[in-house]
C-alpha cells in the first residue's frame, strides 16, 4: 500500500502563485512523512486536468518539493513520452469489474485524446467525465 498526497486544501493549482502551490504540495507531504515515519513520494492533482488544474510550472514544484510521481486526470492510457509528474489516471466510482476492465485497456483512450487536442473553451463545456463506459 502506498500513500500519496492530494495537496492541503484542494485548490486549483493552475491559479496559484509559486510560494502558495509549493505550500499546498509540500505541507501535507510534510505531515504524512512525519505520522508514516515513510517517505511519500506520490501526488494527484485536484480535479487533475493538464493547463486548467495544473500547469508545466506546478510540475516543476512537485519535482523540486520531492515527489516522484504525480497523477493527472486524462482519461487515457500511459504513453512513453509522459513524464512522472503527469501519469494519466481517470476516475472508477462504481464500476463493474468488466467497467474498470475495459478502461484498463483503453476504452477512454478516445475520451483522452479529445480532450488532449480541445481547444480550452470547449473543454470547459464538455468534460470527459460526461462519457460514460
């Protein structure tokens, strides 16, 4: 089992200045190191979404503040070219075993790259979690 951090307060990363998103990141990793007596070195960002919840900048803050891995939300699969700090993940609330077994093999993956290619404004209107497996 392991055990990861999903900031202090829940804020939109995106929309925070440096000195605020390193708070938000380090403090909870912080609390949980001391309680665990173990390092921890995993994160998911709050709502999770690349350039609208997270940016290239708040990555380099979970890399310098000591994470090693850190999940985005993206609906898709891993691919090689993403990095550590952006693993794709997507939400699995209720899922049949036969649900969750398919989105391990890909059938968000058309859901992720829409919404790697939307444009900003039409993301906003239509999310992801809109499309149900």
């Amino acid at each position: 089992m392991e055990f990861g951090t999903h900031t202090w307060s829940h804020p939109n990363l995106a929309r925070l200045d440096a000195g605020r998103a390193t708070m938000e990141l380090a403090r909870p990793k912080e609390t949980l190191e001391g309680r665990l007596r173990e390092a921890v070195t995993a994160t998911a960002y709050p709502f999770g979404k690349p350039h609208r919840h997270f940016t290239p900048a708040t990555t380099r803050i979970v890399a310098a503040t000591g994470y090693e891995l850190a999940a985005a939300v993206t609906f898709r699969g891993v691919r090689p070219s993403d990095g550590p700090w952006a693993v794709p993940r997507f939400f699995s609330t209720r899922d049949s075993v036969e649900a969750l077994r398919a989105r391990v093999l890909g059938s968000l993956d058309l859901v992720g790259a829409w919404q790697d290619r939307a444009p900003a404004w039409l993301a906003r209107i239509v999310s992801p979690e809109d499309f149900a497996v």
